[in-house]
C-alpha cells in the first residue's frame, strides 16, 4: 500500500511541474504579444546624426568586436608561428611577433592581398569613425602599461646596485653617445623626414632617445637562452641594460614633456616627473616594503591583487596626467616591488601570459599598421634607413665598449657587453609608437626606425654565440 502510495506521488508531482511549464510557457508568450501591441502604439523621438541603432560596437555595419578578435586571433597565430621558425636561429619570440604585425598591416597583407587586410582591419568607408583601429590601440596601450610593469617587477635593484659603479658608467656612456650621434644626425634628417609643425628640438631629443634604447627583457631573455644569466658577463650586462632603462625612460618622460608642451610648461612636466620619482622611491618604496612583508607574514589573499593592480592604475595615470607616458608610471611601480619578493612572483605568474600572449599582440597589430615599408623606396631611402642602422650601432657599441674598457674589462668581453646592449626590440617599438602618436616622427621615419629595431636585435644572439665560441670569454662565463 505505501509502495503505490510512493510511486503514485512522483508521477503526481510530474504532471504538475508539466502542467507549470506548459502555463510559465504560454503565459510569457501571451505577455510579450501583449507588450508588442501596446509598444506598437508608442512614438520615440527621430534618430539624430550621431546617434546609431546598431549599438556601440559597430561602425555603419561593421561589428567592431569581430575584426577586434579576428585580428588578434591573426596576429597571435602568425606570431607563434614566426617564433616556431625562427627559434632555430636562436631568436627572442619578440621578433616573430613584431614580423606577424608588419606582415598583416599594409606593408604586406594590404600591398598584395588587400581584401583579405580589410577582413581584419576595414577600410575608411567600412569604418569611417575608425572603431576597430581605436579599440585595437586601446588593447595595446593596456598592453604595454601591463608588460612595463611586469618588466618592473622583473628588475633586480639589489644586482644592480652590486654593480652599481660599472653599471653606471657603461650604461650611461651607452646613453649619452648614441643619444649625440643621434641629435647630429637629425641635423640631416629634420629637412628630409619631418614637416615644419614639428620644433626641431622636439625632434632632436626624440631621434636621439629612439637611438639610446636597450630592451632589458629581450636582453634578459636572450642570456637565459643561451645559459649566461648567471654568469659575471650576464650579471654586468642585466645591470647595464636595467640601468640603461630606468635612466632612458626618465629621459624619455622629460622629452615627452618638451614634445607635449610648450618650453615653460616642458619645465614643469620635468619638475613634476622629479617629484613624482623622488615619491615614489622615498614614500611609496618604504611603504610598499612594509606592506609586502606584512601581507607574507600573514599570508597572501584574495585582496592583495586587486590592491595592486588598483596601485598599478594609479601610478599610469598620475603620470599620464603629469604629461608623460603612462607605461613610466607603471614601469616604475613594478620596480618599487622587491623581484625577489612573492607578491612579485605570484603576480607576475598571474599577468605574464595574459599580457604577453592576449594583449601585446594587438600593440604588435597596431605597429604593424603604422609602418609602411612601401614609404622606403629609392636608393636614397634605403641609404637613409642603412645610415640609420650604422649610427644606432657605432653609438651603442662604441659607447659600451669604451667605457667597459676603462671600468678594467678586457677589450672581448667589453665587445660582449656592446653587442648585447645593442639589443632594442619591444621597448624601441613602445619608444617609437608614442613619438609617431605624438606627431614628432613621420610614418617614413617611423618604418625606418622599426627596421633598425629588428637588424639590431636579430643580430645580438649569433653574434653572441660566434664570440663565445672562440673560447675568449672563458673568465666571464663562469657562475657569478
């Protein structure tokens, strides 16, 4: 009796949960033909001019999203695929991505297979209010805020302050020399590559900065690559390089400033860019050093990453604001973290590959579109963009082994030094980008200035390895 009682009640309630559906169903079906009736009968103001009725992701029929994924999913594919290739020849992956951007902007893609270009990125008359080109740059600036501060993270102040005195002298010297062979050389480029709207010290500063640039991650990555990050030659180098860095985008913000203002107003960003470094070194530091040993001590939570990132977004915006680029903000941010710290490794754990492999490749689209190899032709050009190249090199080189040579490095391993702080790649590209942003390079510079980047740093691995080859350098490959 209670079994047909209990088989009896699930079938019951069966038929009521049917009977519930079946009137939820027609009982919404019944209400939205209603609503439709009703609203049938109500007027709305006519559209105005520059209101649109497909939604804020699209551009007179474009769907902004789709070329946005679509061209991401390219210039990510094509990347790696790059990097596959050229890892036998002992290149950073950085290259690979930088050839996949040129290769899907006009200089390739749009000079021989236009449509398919425009399947990623539409033309002006598919999207005259350039939607997708604006998000693309939007990605790309969160990008490169991101991987500046990463590269913060990464940076070893207490090694370098140990090779404080020859990091110093060899970093600067491979500042100040190419920085002056590059001032001289805008004498000649000014009247041929720029317009009269832009000051000729504007251009001056910026040529010069854009020749004094060393990619420390490249760098970095490329002495983990070939097994010299720990060596006496690796550690010099990684504290040139940092060093160069953080005195190149110190140098980098004050010409921005000189770039974005007029010459009373560049003398405030300066004053401004000081105190906001001299705050963050002696308030920010401090603090940021109590506050992480506090937080390991009581164990990290589910707070600390949003309170960094929060810092993070600060930092780029107080500098943005100052007049300078938003990434020396967040570069210098990251330096305040200790490296060696585990806020420092979880957070970069959690950042690195979201940045590296989403968000920098739409920085790498963005570059491949502004540069146009087609502006480089006639011999006259080419020779341009060769004397560019031959005078990135000699300042960089010379000035390296110079001042190696009188800190007591022998003339090879000084060599070593030149070659390796040769290396330019992403941070040259992000260097390049803000001057071209600016309006103080042209695209025919700017196309120029990219192709130096790529020779100079896809020359630094083989070199490298022909020198260490020799067996010169025994004394500097040893375990520091």
């Amino acid at each position: 009796m209670s079994t047909a009682s209990s088989n009896t009640q699930p079938r019951h309630e069966s038929g009521r949960l049917l009977v519930f559906y079946f009137l939820l169903l027609v009982g919404g079906i019944a209400s939205f033909w209603w609503i439709k009736q009703v609203g049938q009968e109500l007027k709305a103001p006519a559209a105005t001019p520059t209101s649109t009725t497909t939604g804020v992701t699209k551009s007179d029929g474009v769907d902004v999203v789709v070329h946005v994924l679509a061209t991401l999913a390219a210039v990510i594919a094509m990347g790696n695929l790059f990097a596959w290739a050229l890892k036998r020849f002992h290149q950073p992956a950085v290259i690979g991505e930088v050839i996949a951007g040129i290769v899907l902007g006009p200089s390739i893609l749009g000079t021989y297979f236009p449509d398919a270009m425009h399947c990623l990125i539409p033309d002006t008359s598919s999207d005259p209010h350039g939607l997708v080109v604006s998000s693309l740059k939007t990605i790309a600036q969160l990008g490169v805020v991101l991987y500046m501060f990463i590269v913060g993270l990464e940076l070893n102040l207490q090694k370098v302050g140990h090779q404080a005195k020859s990091a110093i002298a060899i970093s600067h010297a491979s500042i100040v020399v190419p920085f002056v062979l590059g001032a001289v050389m805008a004498l000649w480029l000014y009247p041929m590559l720029s317009t009269s709207d832009v000051p000729f010290t504007s251009f001056a500063l910026f040529l010069g900065v854009a020749m004094s640039i060393t990619a420390f991650p490249i760098l970095a990555r490329i002495l983990t690559d070939q097994r010299l990050d720990q060596t006496d030659l690796g550690v010099i180098a990684l504290s040139c390089a940092a060093t160069d860095d953080v005195t190149a985008w110190c140098l980098l913000a004050f010409v921005v400033g000189v770039a974005k203002a007029q010459i009373g107003d560049a003398v405030m960003v300066a004053v401004a860019t000081i105190a906001f470094i001299a705050v963050m070194f002696l308030v920010v530091r401090p603090l940021m050093l109590r506050w992480i040993a506090w937080a390991e001590l009581r164990g990290l939570d589910q707070r600390t990453t949003p309170l960094l990132l929060i810092a993070l977004l600060c930092a780029a915006l107080s500098t943005e604001a100052i007049g300078i680029h938003a990434v020396f903000g967040a570069f210098l941010l990251g330096a305040m973290i200790p490296h060696d710290s585990r806020v420092s490794k979880e957070l970069s754990h959690k950042l690195h590959d979201v940045v590296t492999i989403m968000l920098l490749p739409a920085f790498f689209a963005v570059t491949g579109m502004n540069t146009r190899i087609g502006l480089i032709s006639g011999f006259d050009s080419w020779l341009i963009c060769g004397a560019i190249i031959l005078v990135a090199t000699i300042g960089k080189f010379g000035g390296t082994i110079l001042a190696a040579h009188l800190t007591g490095i022998d003339w090879r391993t000084s060599a070593a030094l030149g070659i390796l702080m040769n290396t330019r790649g992403l941070m040259e590209l992000i260097v390049l980008n803000i001057g071209l942003s600016l309006g103080v390079i042209s695209p025919k510079l700017f196309a120029m200035m990219v192709i130096m980047a790529l020779v100079t740093t896809i020359a630094t691995a083989p070199i490298l390895r022909k020198l260490i080859s020799s067996g010169e350098l025994q004394p500097y490959l040893m375990e520091s």
